[in-house]
C-alpha cells in the first residue's frame, strides 16, 4: 500500500480536542511515524509516537483491521477477512503514559504462518488516547498506522476494468471507473496512472485520475473529473499502466456526458 493511503489511514478517526484550546500547542494531540509499515515476511518494526500537546496522555496499542469503500473511505473492523494480517501482529508496549512533548517507540512484529496465501496481508496498528483520573476533559483521540505484510511466494498482478458511469454533482461533472483488483498484492493507483480520453468525432480529451489504494480482491471507483462542455454520448477509453511487471489495462466504454 502507498505511503499516500497510510496518511489517510492515519487520520482515520480523529477525535477533535476540546473547544477553546490556545493557538499554541493544543492541550491535546498525538502523531505516530511512519503512518505506513511493510514488511516482507515476517519480521520487526517500529513507530515512534509523540505527545506534541501539553498534557500527558495514557496510550493504548491494539490491533484491528479496516476496510476500503468503494471510493477509498477507510472503515476500522474487528477483522479484515481472509487477507487479515491482524492475528499475525504483536505490539510492544501495549500500554503507556507520553508526558507532554515526549516520544517513545512502539515495536509492531509479525509473525507469518506457514501455508498462507502468498500476496499482501494488511492490518491496523490503532493507538488510542484514554483520559488520565486527573483530566477536566474526557476527550480521546486515536490514530491508525497501516501495517502490510507481504507473504513469500507468485506475486499476481491482475486489473480488470468494469466500467465507466457518469455523475452530476453541484454543478461538476465526473467520470466514476469502475476497477477490480483480482491479484494479490495491493495496487497503488497513483495520479496519473489511470487516464481517460474522451473521443467525439477527431476531438480527444485527455482526463487523469485521482489515486487511490486497490486492495488485493476488491473492487473500487476511480473517479475522474470533467470540466468541459461536451454534452451527449462518447467514446471513453480507459487504461491503466503497468507497474512492476504487470500488464497495461484497455477498456472502452460509452457514456453520455
């Protein structure tokens, strides 16, 4: 997974401190470095987490895993199905106490067992504020690192697009693709990497797509936006470009901008 995905996955439920906090360092915060981990096989890691506020917080390590909708939105769940790394994980410490401005590091290892399915397995590393006895405020705040551990044997590489379907919103439209990713390793769909041309008659427009992470045997819409003025049925082709070895994707499609 893309270091861009561990960043959205590490603002993934952030709880607001409490209101009428100074325009200096805010009473609460807490930041965790790297916000994406891999690893090949099994093997060790470590974050490092600080305190930037002002107050001390109680820190909670737990693992979990997360899901991607169908447009990228993260969404934390007990387990992430079969390609779950969350088993395979243990944290040290699993608790602490960050004084204000203090880091400290957190050791996330991994353990693969033996006859899994090769490919990309993911998971969460949550961290969680919890309210010292002392606090005015019970405000809590969590943070989440993407963890991808990737299992030894065949890489498979397989795109498929699905299909394109135009939406009108506020007054902008956008092309939503459809994109399946039936390998299994995760694809990152960074900008540019998924393009479409627009054909009416011998005029082209050229559109690119936002990015986005496609996890190994899920699907996804890649959404591409369009500021012409073209109205009416159209040629849309679609391709994806090869990364690390794997194939160039082309699809046409007819829409009706």
């Amino acid at each position: 997974m893309s270091r861009a995905a561990g960043l959205v996955l590490a603002a993934l439920v952030l709880v607001p401190a409490s209101a009428g906090a100074s325009t200096g360092r805010p009473p609460l915060a807490l930041t965790a470095t790297p916000a994406h981990v891999s690893m090949a096989g099994s093997g060790t890691a470590t974050l490092r987490v600080t305190n930037p506020g002002t107050s001390a917080l109680v820190v909670e390590a737990a693992r979990a895993g997360f899901e991607l909708d169908l447009r990228g939105r993260p969404r934390i769940v007990p387990h992430s199905g079969a390609r779950s790394a969350t088993p395979w994980l243990a944290l040290r410490p699993g608790r602490f106490v960050l004084a204000a401005g203090a880091s400290r590091t957190v050791t996330v290892s991994a353990r693969v067992p033996s006859r899994v399915e090769p490919g990309d397995h993911d998971a969460l590393v949550l961290l969680t504020t919890h309210p010292r006895r002392s606090a005015a405020v019970s405000a809590r705040l969590r943070v989440g690192v993407v963890v991808v551990v990737r299992a030894p044997g065949r890489v498979v590489r397989r795109m498929v697009l699905r299909g394109v379907v135009v939406r009108h919103a506020h007054g902008v439209r956008s092309l939503e693709v459809l994109v399946s990713n039936l390998g299994n390793v995760t694809e990152s769909l960074e900008r540019g990497r998924v393009h479409v041309v627009l054909v009416r008659g011998r005029a082209q427009t050229i559109l690119r797509a936002d990015a986005r992470d496609l996890r190994p045997r899920t699907s996804g819409v890649v959404t591409v936006r369009y500021g012409g003025r073209a109205r009416g049925w159209t040629t849309a082709s679609v391709e994806i470009t090869a990364t690390d070895g794997g194939p160039v994707v082309r699809r046409s499609f007819r829409v009706k901008l």
